[in-house]
C-alpha cells in the first residue's frame, strides 16, 4: 500500500490510539492509515522519544499527529517523527480541549490560518514524507464558509498534501471537549462543497461517521473518510475495511483469529513490562451481536487488571464467545 492512498483512516484519539490499539487495529485492516494520537512538539524534542515516538513495524502505514503552533519547533519534531520512520506528519488544527488551547495549539489555530501556512511550509521543507493537516469547520462565532476556505488555501498554498475535516464548529468558549465531540451539528456538505471548490485537493471528511457503509457513501462526495469513535467502540467494524473499501480480503477471517494474531505482541510486551489491562482495554469492543461478548468483556475488565494477569486471561475471555461469530456488519 502507497501510503498516500487515504480512502481510509482511523483517527487519532488521545489517550485511546496508542501503539497497543494501533497494533490491535492493523490485526483487523491492512489498508487502513492509522494515526498517533497527538504529541506535543515540546514532549518529542525534550521527552523521552522511544517511549513516546516507537511502534512496531506491522503498525504502518501509520502518520505521526503533532500539536503545536511554532514553525520551528513543529519541523523538528516532523524531522524526529521522520526518523522514526513515520509515513506521514499532521498539524492537529481540531482539538478543542482545554489544555491544547492553552497551549496554542489545536482548534484555536483555526484563527491563525497564515500560522498554520508557517508551520505547514517549516515542516514540508524539514522532511520528505506527507505532512496533512487535520481541522474543524470553524470555530466559536467564525462562518464556516469564510474559516474552513481561508485554512485550505492557506495551508495548501504552503504544500499541504491532504486536508482532513472534522465536519462539525468547535466551541472553545461554552462547550467542553465532550460536548464538542456531539453538540456542534455535523455539516457533511460543507466539506463536499470544499472538495467541489478545490478539486485538486485531497479532501477528507470525519466526524460522527458510524459504520462502513457510511463511508463508501461519502466516498461518492470526497478523497477519503476517517472514522473515530466508532473504530474505537466497535473495532469489528474495521474487519469489513479492506473487503468494502479495498477489495481485498480482510488479514483475519474472524475476530477470534485477530485476537490470537496478536498474541506474540501481547508476549513480547508483558516480558518488557507492560500489564495486560493497558492492551487489551483496546479489545472490550470487539465482539458484536455475539453470544458471549458481554462474558468476554467482563472477563477482561476482572481479570485483566489483577498484578501478573497474562495471555490465559485473554484465553479465557475468547472463550467466552461462541466459536461461530456472525458475519461482521458494516
């Protein structure tokens, strides 16, 4: 897979999308772009960068999301996150959140559409890879008609490569980032109409997409289609990705089979350390409409937390749901 290809892409969430999710995820679509949640420019260039910046290999294709406003320190750490052999850099222009704010960064930059240009153009000078650029709508009182433009011609005109839109405002004043995530209405057209209006652009849409036949008919209308939440919650939704989507056959017929693909992973992490519950949180979601998924859940959420829990407790809980899962839906 080029990497450039953005048919298809699950979003970057923070606290959620770590390299424990991701590997699970690529388990689940081969096609699929994944996503880092956002790192702060300040925690790459002075934190501790294998900690924060490594994955494993079978996560590609897989983009590197950055917060931050200043040109410089967002090339350096593009140029870091390219050493790490990322397929490609965002500029998160969509968090709302309380702390991004402060920090000038995310949806408040949506004021800034020349800044953002700055940034975009330090990063695409610095490396070689995409850099993207992930935004609203608008934010607070701005016209989404007015906003959304003036940030795609700016950022594109500094070399953006593809523009991903959250098609719902962010309130920054009045709306916490829960609130923000299903209050503001979503307004798929307004993206459609960017992509009428920039065809040349790779546009695309996310926000409140739940399934996959939603996607393919947005699809009819933009570029690509990013899902969040319900990639997330509903992980076997990703199973269907590569056969509705691609064409091709998903890399494991049943979930039963991804879970013990991932298997070797889960080893390799508890010898180094990692608990069991911080992997396989990712997984309560991923049965569906099957007998014994509640079971499976429980399970994991009792057992996986206890100090010394291993694979037998992912094991068990498998053993939970019927060995014939229904065809996964779309």
């Amino acid at each position: 897979m080029k990497y450039q290809d953005y048919r298809f892409s699950v979003a970057p969430m923070m606290d959620w999308t770590d390299r424990h999710c991701r590997m699970f995820h690529r388990h689940l679509t081969r096609r699929a772009l994944l996503y880092t949640e956002m790192l702060t420019t300040g925690a790459i260039i002075h934190g501790d960068r294998e900690r924060l910046l490594g994955f494993d290999p079978c996560e590609h294709p897989v983009a590197l999301q950055l917060g931050g406003s200043d040109p410089r320190e967002l090339a350096e750490a593009a140029r870091i996150g390219e050493t790490f052999y990322y397929d490609e850099i965002n500029l998160n222009v969509g968090c709302p959140s309380d702390r991004v704010k402060d920090g000038r960064f995310g949806a408040c930059l949506m004021a800034e559409p020349e800044l953002v240009a700055r940034c975009v153009d330090a990063m695409k000078r610095t490396v070689a890879i995409p850099v993207t650029v992930k935004c609203r709508i608008g934010i607070d009182e701005q016209d989404p008609e007015v906003a959304l433009d003036a940030l795609a011609h700016a950022v594109v005109a500094s070399g953006c490569d593809a523009l991903i839109v959250h098609a719902r405002k962010a309130w920054l004043n009045g709306l916490s980032p829960k609130e923000n995530r299903d209050i503001p209405p979503l307004d798929y057209d307004r993206v459609y109409r960017l992509k009428r209006a920039m065809p040349g652009v790779t546009v695309i849409i996310n926000g409140g997409i739940p399934g996959i036949e939603d996607a393919k008919a947005h699809l009819e209308h933009v570029d690509g289609v990013m899902l969040g939440r319900a990639a997330y919650q509903e992980p076997w939704r990703l199973l269907a990705v590569d056969r509705e989507i691609f064409g091709e056959a998903a890399p494991h017929a049943t979930m039963q089979d991804a879970l013990e693909a991932t298997m070797p992973y889960i080893e390799q992490q508890l010898v180094r350390g990692t608990r069991l519950h911080a992997i396989t949180r990712h997984f309560v979601g991923a049965f569906h409409a099957v007998p014994g998924a509640r079971a499976f859940r429980r399970h994991l959420a009792e057992q996986g937390v206890k100090p010394g829990a291993g694979l037998e407790v992912l094991r068990d809980a498998i053993a939970h749901v019927a060995a014939r899962a229904p065809a996964e839906a779309a």
